[in-house]
C-alpha cells in the first residue's frame, strides 16, 4: 500500500476496515478453556467410576463390583487410554486387587467382582481406595486418578447391595522426592527409602 499516494484516504480506510472487520484481532477467538468449574473452583475430576458394595454377613466380606468408568482423559498418542483400576481395603495394603487392561478406550466396562475378608464392625476404620491407571507396556503406568470410599456404614443402602458412582479425582503426583535418599508418599502418608515403590 502506497501512503504517499494521493488518492490513498486514511479516515476511508479506517471506516472501511470498521465495517469489514477484516485484519482485526478478535480476541474471543483466543480464549483458552478455563480449567475451573463455573464457580471458580478447580475440577478435579478425571471421569466417573461406578461400582457396588456388598457385606456378606455369613463369610464377613466386602463385596466390591466395579462395573465401568466413564469420560476417562486420554493418555495415549491415540486418543485413547488402557485403564486398568487397583483397589484396595486401606490401611491393609497387602491384600489388593486389580481389574483387567481395556485397551484403547475412555469408557472400559469391567464387569469384575473382588472380595475383601473384614468383620462388618472393622469397616468404620477402613477406606476402599481405588486407583485408575493408564497401562503402559514400555514405561511406568500413568496413574490416572483415584476415588476413595470411608464411612461404609452412612451409605443409604449398605450393607445391602448398593450402586454407586463417584468422581474420579485428580492425583499431582504419587510421591515426591524431598532429597535423594527419601521419598514421601502425598496418598499413603510415610516415608520410603529412594528406590522403593
């Protein structure tokens, strides 16, 4: 564009590229999505898992289904993840379970049933914590989230069969590492020599 021209009007230009709106910065067109819920607080929410609890009185087991998860992130290259969920009847950490891998999927059903050995009047002590994990066949397991389930004996239904569904919520990190010899645990609360997992 020549400025020096004579024919060249800047008040017409001005009004014209008013009218057209064209070489303008929209700057709604850049908004990124907040991460924060309408409210103003954080969603920490990976999904949802739905599962059902059980007491069976005559062998004193928690019964744990875990039927499906649902609006899981994606892990993957693809677009997709291989969860797999851990459960376990804390602070028991030795008697844990595990769900099969779905491979490629936000939306895995499991469909799996596991039984926990615990007299009924213990159950006010214990938490059921499930973790959601990313399968990966050449590194670490991408920990997904996790939902932990206490005060058993509030639930409307329990010990008779009940549905549930819970957010499945956001874990930063499993551990971190305050010097080189110890490792803090944020979800189980105690130290670890460097090295142990």
């Amino acid at each position: 564009m020549n400025l020096s021209n004579p024919d060249f009007n800047p008040a017409q230009f001005q009004r014209q590229d008013s009218l057209s709106g064209l070489g303008r910065i929209k700057p709604e067109l850049y908004k990124q999505r907040s991460i924060d819920a309408e409210d103003g607080r954080r969603t920490d929410s990976c999904g949802r898992l739905h599962f059902i609890l059980k007491f069976d009185f005559d062998l004193d087991q928690l019964i744990v289904k875990i039927h499906k998860a649902q609006d899981l992130p994606a892990k993957d290259f693809s677009g997709t993840s291989d969860p797999y969920v851990k459960i376990y009847l804390l602070p028991d950490r030795k008697n844990k379970h595990q769900t099969k891998v779905h491979r490629k999927t936000l939306n895995p059903v499991f469909d799996e049933v596991f039984l926990f050995p615990v007299a009924y009047a213990e159950l006010s002590n214990r938490k059921l914590h499930f973790s959601v994990y990313d399968f990966d066949r050449f590194s670490r397991h991408d920990l997904i989230g996790q939902v932990v389930v206490d005060n058993f004996l509030d639930l409307a239904d329990f010990p008779r069969e009940t549905k549930l569904c819970r957010d499945i919520q956001y874990v930063t990190s499993v551990r971190t590492t305050f010097c080189s010899k110890f490792c803090y645990h944020h979800s189980y609360n105690y130290l670890t020599t460097k090295g142990h997992s």
